[in-house]
C-alpha cells in the first residue's frame, strides 16, 4: 500500500509528463524517460519493482542499463568528441603507425572502460578507417587493436560490457568494489597487449612524409560540431561517472544513474531522438 505523499508525487509526476507531451513542446520520448527516472529517483517506484520481474525472474537492470548508456553514447556522439579523440591521438603519435595503434588502443580502451564497449568501437572504427586511408595504410590492423581493446578496457568497470552488470548484481559488487577487483588485472593485461603489439606491428608499417604533415596540419578543433554541447556532455560524463562510483552510498542501481543520466543528456544535449 502506497503512502499518500508517494500516491501525490506521482500523480504529481504523470499528470506533469501528460501535460508536455499534449503539448509537444518537448519530444514524447524525452518526457517518458524523465518520468520515468523522476518516479525511481523520487521513490514513488523501487528499484527492485522497476528492474525486477518476480513473475519471470528477469533482472532489467542489465536491459536499462544498456538503454541509458546507448542513448548517452548516441548525443556524445553528435558533438564529434570520438573523431577529436582519434585526430588527436594520431597527432599525439606523430602519424608514427605504431604510436598511432598504441595510443587509439589506449583511448578505447578507456572510453570502453566509461561507456558501453561495443558502442565505442562503433563510433572510433569510421574515424580510424579516415586516419588510415589518409595515412594509406591497411586498417584491418587498427580495427582488430581497437576491438580487442575494447574489451580489455570494459571488463573494468560495471557499465563498460553487458556481463559485468550481471556478475556484479548476483556477487552483490558495487562499482568502486568491481573496479577495485579487476581494474588492476585490466591494466596488468593492456600493458602485455601493448607489448605484444610491439613484437607485432614495429616497423611493420610505415607513412610517406608528405602524408604525415598533412595529418599533422590537421586541426582537431575542426571537427568539433557543437563546442557547448561537448562541454556540457563533457561535465555529465563526468557527474554520471562520479555517481556511478558513490551508487552504493546513494542507494541507487547502476541502470537508474544511466536513465537519470540519459534523461539529462537529452534534455541539456538538446536531442530530439535517441
């Protein structure tokens, strides 16, 4: 049995995400997801009823999880923060192939680590197809890198790669605890893999000098789409990540801080759809 303050606020609640979707001032979609957050987030509806399924024993919170975060990647995506990345990281490396390979598995590895790592990889394989093609070198060996490195990087953390969120919940691991756990043995394997592609790829790939300056004249902040909206993703990425470390003391799962999250990516980031 409800208590009246909860039957309240979350009549409050619906009869408030009713009123904008009639009138259209803002997306149905958005109203929906922040409704939705806003009834878990208040308390109106627990945790384990909005996750958890008695009646087919399915936990969602994997589901929601993976929901919030593909919607999370999808704006940052729009702001042109993963081709900066990779611009940078093949300047950074001088347009030396091997730096290039080295740094790019660096970089997804750790945004893997913060995101959802097929996604990732998703959004860093056209920019790095762009960077070889410039460079004309074969690409295979970068996709194969940066896809390997994404999996060493999410294995991390809770959100970085769909079975982690189902291992946590059934061992009863917050995120600090999970990252704490595996977080050592992740840096212990990308720093073998990094050696490893060393002994595999030094020397075996090289740049004509013409093409190196012309990667290197490239300005990075060109390919910045929104630069507001890349801060403020920027600091959400940040806020989100931080509250994904303090879910225990919280009290709040893992998949409500991504829809929280989501919803406040899409009302700040200015996004129509997901």
């Amino acid at each position: 049995m409800r208590s009246p303050s909860a039957l309240e606020m979350a009549l409050a609640i619906f009869a408030l995400a009713y009123g904008l979707i009639i009138t259209e001032r803002i997306h149905k979609t958005i109203v929906a997801l922040c409704g939705a957050a806003l009834m878990i987030v208040s308390g109106v509806l627990t945790q384990e009823e909005a996750f958890y399924s008695h009646e087919f024993g399915v936990d969602y919170n994997v589901v929601f999880l993976l929901i919030g975060m593909m919607i999370i990647v999808n704006i940052v995506r729009t702001t042109g923060l993963f081709e900066v990345l990779a611009i940078w990281s093949a300047q950074r490396a001088g347009a030396q192939p091997f730096r290039m390979l080295a740094l790019l598995a660096i970089v997804t590895a750790v945004l893997s680590a913060m995101l959802v790592n097929v996604t990732t990889v998703l959004l860093m394989a056209p920019v790095t197809l762009s960077i070889a093609k410039r460079l004309h070198l074969n690409p295979v060996p970068f996709l194969i890198v940066e896809a390997l490195a994404s999996n060493i990087g999410g294995t991390a953390t809770l959100v970085g790669d769909p079975p982690n969120i189902m291992i946590a919940s059934k061992a009863e691991l917050g995120y600090v605890q999970f990252l704490l756990v595996l977080g050592p043995v992740v840096v212990g394997i990308m720093g073998v893999f990094l050696i490893g592609l060393r002994v595999f790829y030094r020397g075996a790939m090289q740049v004509a000098p013409q093409l190196k300056e012309a990667l290197l004249a490239l300005d990075a902040r060109e390919a910045v789409r929104d630069p507001v909206l890349l801060k403020r993703c920027v600091w959400l990425l940040a806020i989100i990540n931080v509250a994904f470390c303090l879910h225990g003391l919280l009290h709040l799962e893992p998949a409500t801080i991504a829809l929280a999250g989501a919803s406040a990516f899409m009302v700040f980031g200015h996004a129509t759809e997901t």
